[in-house]
C-alpha cells in the first residue's frame, strides 16, 4: 500500500521510500543509486501505485514530450529499475509489465522464473 504525505515529500510502497524532493530512494533504509530519469520514473509510477500507467503517460510526465512509435525510452529505463529493485530486494517484484497498456507499481514477492525439477 502506498502512503503519501499530503505535499507529496514521501511515498512509501512496500520497503521503498521514494523523496523525489530530495532526490532519494531508500530500498529497506538503504539509499539506491539512480538516475534523474529513473527517480522520476519511479515517482510517476509510485504515484499511480497499483494502476496500470500507460507509456505515453509516462513519458509525457518524465521526458516532457509526445512518445514516438518507435521510441523505447521508457521501457530501456523500466528495465534498469528493475535491475536496481532486484538487486536491492531480490524477493520482491515492483515493476509489472501490462503488455498493450503499460506499466504498474505494486509489492509482490518474486517468483522464480523456473520451477525446480521434481524428484522421480
């Protein structure tokens, strides 16, 4: 659940602490090492917790312009978040992919990618 403060200084989503005034985010109380675009994306997307956000949105809100067809910004940047979420909470899954829609911030515990084989 996301709980903002009414001026919007801090929003929390599970163990992230996002101060976009401060340019700051604390996975667990520990600071990661992000960009301005990466802050500002997490920031739209936290701001939007559990809605799906569609890329034009967000890269009307982070770049400030109109998304090209054949523009991958947004996706190149969610892909380096979810690098840095991962390594900072591997059991944890922040970014959702809505294939055709967009994007959605939500705490979910991560699942691994493949299964263990059974023993015969």
């Amino acid at each position: 659940m996301a709980a903002t403060t009414p001026d919007d200084d801090v929003i929390r989503v599970g163990e992230l602490e996002i101060r976009p005034a401060e340019y700051l985010v604390l996975a667990e109380d520990r600071a990661l090492v992000l960009s301005v675009r990466e802050l500002a994306l997490l920031a739209a997307l936290a701001r939007r917790h559990g809605r799906v956000v569609p890329r034009e949105e967000l890269y009307a809100e982070v770049w400030g312009g109109k998304l090209r067809s054949d523009d991958r910004s947004v996706d190149v940047y969610i892909h380096k978040l979810r690098v840095k979420l991962a390594e900072a909470l591997p059991d944890r899954r922040f970014i959702h992919t809505h294939f055709g829609f967009g994007y959605r911030l939500a705490r979910e515990p991560s699942r691994p990618f493949h299964k263990p084989a059974t023993k015969s």
